[in-house]
C-alpha cells in the first residue's frame, strides 16, 4: 500500500479512512502564519456513502486503498437490485445494492460495459464502486415536439432516453435520434 503525505490526499484519490475506503471529493491546503499548513478535506466513504470533513496535518499521511478496476457489464435492474455480470462469463453474475450504485444507475444500459472498482481489503474483496464511461450513447425514445416561439427555457426540452432516463436537450433533438450524454455530468454533449 502506498502511503500519501499530507498535501497528496487530493480529489479522486481513494483512501483508507478509519478502516474505510473513501473518495477525497475536495481539497484544500491552507497555510496560516502562525501555523503550520493543514490540508481540509471532504471524503465520502464508498461503503456508507456519507460526505464528510477531515483535516490531515503536516505529520499525518494516509494509506491509499488498494483498488483494482474491473470491467463487467450490466444485465438488469429489479426491485433495487442491479445486476452485472462479468463480460467474458455471462455465468458468473453477482448483485448491487441501489445505494451502492448510486447517481449512476440514472445511466445504466442493459449489456453495456461499466468499471467495477474492487476494494481488496486484507485479501477479502468488496465492490464498492461502479462507474461508466464518461460518453455514452443513447437511443432516443420519447421527444416532445420543438415549440416554435417557445424561448422561455432556453430552447432546452426534457426527452426519454431507451433506459427511461431523461433529460434536458436542445429542440432540435427527435424520437429516435440518438445522442451522446456525459455520465459525470448528466449533461447532453451532441447528437451522434
């Protein structure tokens, strides 16, 4: 395991945090005049999910987690339950929790490739992360008609995507269409 001094506990990286893997979302190393700097951070645990601060000292350091990435592919969705498989072994399928999957489940398409982040924990292993390529593309299917005149949300309208999310795109965009969508952001980024 690699031990990170004070200032390298930076965001997206993964650390060990009272026996926890957790994401450093923000960073901020503050130096005052009479003391020495200290690094603020926000971490959010990849077990509970919970957002949280921590400040790390000039003599602290922190373990980054030993985090392997692994492909697999998502089948389905079914009450809560989200299930994946690994790509090169249909056979060989296991369970996610909602809250495990988090926002991203908002683009989850069936037999569509995502990154399992695998957490191994003294030799005994923990999925505790899935994430998907930031551009992916969809299947439009449902576009309400472009309004003519109607400038009053920007020339934005709110389609359905082939997995039931929606979102926010410009009039031009039509049933059937298919677009790319950025996964970190949620936003639309062009038609393909």
């Amino acid at each position: 395991m690699s031990q990170l001094q004070y200032s390298e506990i930076r965001e997206k990286k993964i650390i060990i945090y009272d026996d926890e893997p957790c994401e450093v979302v923000e960073s901020h190393v503050a130096r005052t005049q009479q003391r020495k700097p200290q690094n603020q951070v926000k971490l959010r645990s990849l077990i509970s999910g919970k957002v949280f601060p921590a400040t790390f000292h000039v003599a602290d350091s922190a373990y980054e987690a030993e985090i392997e990435k692994r492909d697999v592919a998502f089948l389905y969705a079914n009450r809560g339950e989200y299930w994946f498989c690994n790509p090169n072994d249909k056979s060989n399928r296991f369970k996610l929790t909602e809250s495990l999957i988090g926002d991203t489940m908002k683009f989850l398409k069936q037999n569509s490739n995502a990154i399992a982040l695998v957490w191994n924990n003294d030799g005994e292993e923990k999925i505790i992360k899935v994430t998907l390529p930031i551009k992916m593309e969809f299947k439009v299917k449902e576009a309400p008609p472009a309004v003519r005149g109607d400038t009053s949300k920007g020339g934005m309208k709110i389609i359905t995507l082939e997995n039931g999310a929606t979102l926010n795109v410009p009039m031009f965009i039509n049933e059937g269409d298919t677009i790319r969508v950025n996964t970190e952001t949620g936003e639309y980024v062009e038609r393909v």
